[in-house]
C-alpha cells in the first residue's frame, strides 16, 4: 500500500512538471532569457540568498540576460523589467494595476490599504485621499516644514563636534515628526515619543522578514508561512508596528472632540472645506460619513506613515553622502541659496522652493541614483509583450527602477553625479519611463509633491548654514533588498558649520 502511495505521488509530481513546462505558459516562458532552472522547482534556490546578495542579483540578471529576463520557481513564473519601454507597458495601463507578491506579505501591517489594495477599492480610497494633497494643504505645510528643519538643523549643530555623523538615525527622527504634524495632525508628545523607537526598529525588522519570505518561495502561502520562526517575530513587529499608529489616531480623535480644528463647512481657505482637509482629518470625516471604518483609517495611517517618512529619510540620508562627496555640487547649491536669501537667516517661501531650480534638479539626480523603491511590481492579468516575447497572463512582473535609472543609453557616465541631466534642455528627449522615482501612470505616488517639499526644505536649510565633509564613499556604498533603498552599512557624513 505504501509503494502504491508512493508511485502516485511520484506520477503526479510527473505530470505537474510536464504541465508547469508545456502548457501554453510554460512554452512562452521557455522562450525567454534567463537561468537556467531545476526540473519543478525552477530557481527557487537560486534566490535564497542574503539581502545584499539578493539585491546584487538582481543587477546579475540584467548584465547577463539584458532587458528581460525570466525567473521561475513551481508554479510561480515572473520576469524581470530592465527597459523604459517595458516599464511603460505595465505601469501605464490600468490593465495591471493589481499588485500581489511581494506586496501582499505587507499585509498584516497594510491591510487593504492604497499601497495594496485594488480594483473599485483602490480607485475610491485614491479619489479619497488625492484632495489631502492638494496645493493649498502643502502651502500650509511649509510652517511645520521650516519648524522641525529648525529642530534638524539644532541636532546637526550639535554634531559639528564630532568626527563623523551617522545620518540616518538623525535623519528619520525629523521626517517622522513631520509626517506626524502635518498630515496625522499630531504633535508627537510624550506618549507617543516611548513608542518611537520600538516603531522604527519594528520597520527595520519587518523590511528583514518579508524580504525572507520572498526570498523562499514555500512560504509564499501563508499555512507554511505562519508555521516559520520568522512568522513569530513578523507578528510581534506589527504589533508595535500598530500601537505607534493607533495612538496617533487616538490623539487625533480626542483633539478633534475638543472642538480645536475648523468644521468642514466653514469658509477657511484650506481646513473649511472637505477636500481640503489634512489626511487624518479627511478620513475622520469619510468616517462620519460611513465611507470607511476604523480599520480603514488604520490602514491608511500605517501606509502613509511607512511611505511619508520612510522613503524620505532614505533619500536625504544618500542625498547628504553624495552631497558631501560632490565639493564642486555643493557650491553651486549654496550658491543658489545665497542668490535666494543672502545672509538672511529667514524661512524659505513657496516662491523661495519655486526659485531653487539647481536644488531641484540635484534632488531628481538623487533619486536616479538612490531611487527610495527601486524595484516594483505587477501582476499580469492578462498576456502582454514585453521586449518582443510573448509573456503569458498570472505572471509578476519585476520593475527594477535602480537599474533603468542608470541606462547608459539615456545617462552617460550613469554612475557619475550630475544634476546637468535634468535641466529642460537635457530631458526633452527622455524616454519619459527612463525616470521613475515614484513609479508613473495610474498608480503613481499619491505625495511626491509633499515629499519633493519636504526635501527642498530640508537641503536648503542645511547646506544654508553648515559644510559637509565626506566621510562614507559613496562607491563603497553597499545596498540591500529591503521594503525601500537600505544600505548595507551605516552612512557617516562630516558637519562644519558655515561663517555667516
């Protein structure tokens, strides 16, 4: 009887290898570049690797393979997108709007939230919350900007003592109180300040498991997934991971019930009308009006605070090493700054932000260079061509948007800082998908504008009043696959302070 078992079992794995090589999907996949891979399995143990060896695989695949590879494992088939041309394909269409591996590991923290979720619920939580970022919520913003770029400039004068400054851990405490007192509404008091720490590092810890996870594709099923280790310590960072967010909600509901914010119905320019409102206090409304509940608004909370603050303290934290190691880069922004300000020590304007046309253009190199998600992606619902083959419908579609950013087809020298390349003239003839911070089509990212602020803020302040010295190389700068752009080791940067 055993025996008998055992050659079922052994004909059935047969026929699901023949059926994984030879259905109409299989015969297209065949037909791609890419590893080669093992009988079922495919290259599923060609991904298990550690974060930045994974990461560096993944720049493996395009030197060998080029613009589109293909990698499989089971019944898990996806490929690998190196091109503009590709990239505009997917992200351009609502076709393949719908996300799905990795993306949905972050479920247990997200939710259904914008990040995740699809179809008619993605379309109306968007339509929901584009309002909490328009124009005049920004312009209200540049105050809690300027405030806390004071509080951040007040830390770095304390670091001019020092030999070297690890950035990031400066860095993350001001872009999380920003998030927090501009769109939460909150004003990260002492309660909430405990909390900090145990939420940052639960960020880190997250970004560790899911990155494992898909790097192991028998757990992508959550029965096999929740019997792991790695299940254990997910579960306990969320959890810290959802008191942060919850008592930042909390705060907002009894500020709100002391009567302090202006009703949706008054005349004021921003706050006294309903698609004018602060994010928090757009969904507390939508609430009142039964269009979401309370795990909706948690959802949204835990998305925009991971990608309000997260992303941007990874992009500042490159930005500053770069900076610091581009002397001739440098002086032009401060020249720029002296043009604007001269020796005031005045907050910049939004005319200010509109006049710094040099810092804008070092950022944008920046995120070419450090793009803070640099790989996205999609699930095909449907079959599509991409770099002339034929890729058949269920299969996910990996944008890698650090290695499009450094085409040497559309960025000479692609490794070389210059923020020339994105001057008017330099970009016109750009393949529009060549550049794709914060992704592009349907699906873009919801507070570019409000990230791009926060930076122009932050940069000119700084480079305003101190000096950076290098201290981290940045070509021995190591990255890791994470949940955004990590690296490997801790950056450290010099500050002296300028003579006014």
């Amino acid at each position: 009887m055993f025996s008998f078992v055992l050659i079922v079992l052994f004909i059935s794995v047969i026929i699901f290898g023949l059926y994984i090589r030879y259905s109409h999907a299989g015969r297209l996949m065949a037909k791609i570049p890419g590893p080669k891979g093992f009988f079922i399995i495919g290259n599923t143990l060609a991904i298990v690797r550690e974060r930045d060896d994974l990461f560096n695989y993944g720049r493996e695949l395009y030197a060998k393979y080029g613009k589109l590879s293909k990698i499989t494992g089971f019944h898990i088939r996806g490929v690998n997108v190196y091109s503009p041309e590709d990239a505009e394909t997917i992200l351009s269409s609502p076709r393949y709007n719908e996300k799905q591996i990795p993306y949905i590991f972050l479920e247990p923290w997200l939710g259904d939230g914008l990040l995740i979720s699809k179809g008619e619920k993605w379309h109306d939580r968007r339509k929901m919350l584009t309002p909490a970022f328009h124009f005049n919520i920004l312009k209200k913003f540049t105050k809690v900007f300027c405030e806390e770029t004071e509080e951040f400039l007040n830390l770095v004068k304390e670091e001019t003592k020092k030999d070297k400054t690890e950035i990031m851990p400066l860095i993350m405490k001001s872009t999380i109180r920003i998030m927090c007192e501009t769109s939460m509404g909150t004003s990260m008091d002492e309660d909430i300040h405990t909390v900090l720490k145990k939420y940052l590092k639960a960020i880190h810890v997250l970004g560790e498991c899911v990155v494992y996870r898909f790097s192991r594709s028998w757990f992508y099923t959550n029965f096999t997934f929740f019997l792991s280790k790695v299940a254990g310590i997910q579960r306990r960072a969320v959890k810290d991971l959802h008191i942060f967010t919850k008592q930042i909600i909390q705060e907002r509901r009894r500020y709100r019930k002391q009567g302090k914010i202006v009703d949706i119905n008054d005349d004021d320019e921003v706050y006294g009308k309903k698609s004018r409102m602060a994010m928090l206090d757009l969904l507390l409304e939508q609430e009142k009006l039964g269009n979401i509940d309370e795990d909706g608004i948690r959802e949204e909370v835990d998305t925009f605070m991971f990608e309000g603050h997260d992303t941007t303290s990874m992009l500042l934290t490159f930005m500053i090493m770069r900076i610091a190691n581009e002397q001739h880069v440098q002086d032009l922004i401060y020249e720029e700054m002296q043009r604007i300000f001269g020796d005031s020590r005045r907050s910049p304007t939004m005319e200010d932000f509109s006049e710094m046309k040099y810092l804008e253009c070092c950022i944008k190199e920046a995120l070419r260079l450090y793009p803070s998600v640099p790989f996205m992606s999609r699930i095909l619902n449907e079959e599509v061509t991409l770099s002339g083959y034929k890729v058949p419908e269920g299969t996910q579609c990996n944008i890698h948007v650090f290695d499009i950013h450094r085409l040497e087809e559309y960025y000479p020298e692609p490794e070389k800082f210059v923020p020339e390349r994105f001057l008017a003239e330099n970009k016109s003839t750009r393949h529009p998908f060549a550049y794709i911070p914060f992704s592009a089509g349907p699906r873009n990212c919801i507070g570019q504008r409000f990230a791009m602020l926060e930076i122009k803020t932050m940069m000119s302040g700084l480079i305003r009043r101190f000096h950076l010295q290098p201290v981290t190389k940045h070509e021995d700068v190591a990255f890791l696959s994470d949940l955004v752009l990590r690296p490997k080791y801790p950056i450290y940067v010099r500050f002296r302070e300028r003579k006014m």
